[in-house]
C-alpha cells in the first residue's frame, strides 16, 4: 500500500461527551499526526517556559544573597567608622 493512500485511510475516534450521548469522528492518520504533533510542540513550550522560570528564580535568589553579603558588610564598615567617631549614644551601642 503506498504511504499517501496510507496516511490518508480515515481513523475513527470515539469522543463521550456525556453517558448518554456518544459521538464518533473520522480522521485521517495525517489529520491525527499533525494533532499530535502540535500537542508535543505546546508541551515542549509549557516545559521550557517552567525551566525559564526555575533558572530566574534561581538568579533572583543568587542576587539576592550576594546584594544582602554586600549590604552587611557596607553597614558594618559603617557601623565601625560611627563608633570610633563616638557617633553613637550608649544605647544604639548595646543594640
């Protein structure tokens, strides 16, 4: 048999609707391989647009720690100048 008449030889497909209404389409194997094929496209799309998000969540994460590190540290070193110029009152000292 020739693929053309192959690829063209109608497919049945039974689709419930409810228990008491049952409806049957008719699709070529082509009909259903361009289906398919278009379903694995938006799947493959949904799945890289997730991992696009999991990497950016990761990078804002990663940011967000070393913005933080520096953060301390600038408000340490700062910390430190304030107290050898006496800047401070007693009770800022303590806390």
């Amino acid at each position: 048999m020739p693929i053309n008449n192959w690829l063209n030889a109608p497919t049945s497909m039974v689709i419930s609707v409810s228990s008491s209404i049952v409806s049957e389409i008719f699709l070529t194997d082509a009909d259903m391989f361009h289906m398919f094929s278009r379903a694995e496209a938006w799947i493959r799309a949904f799945e890289r647009e997730q991992t696009g998000r999991k990497q950016r969540k990761e990078n804002f994460g990663s940011l967000y720690r070393l913005l933080n590190k520096e953060l301390e540290g600038h408000f340490a070193g700062l910390y430190q100048r304030f107290e050898e110029m006496g800047l401070l009152e007693p009770d800022e000292k303590a806390a």
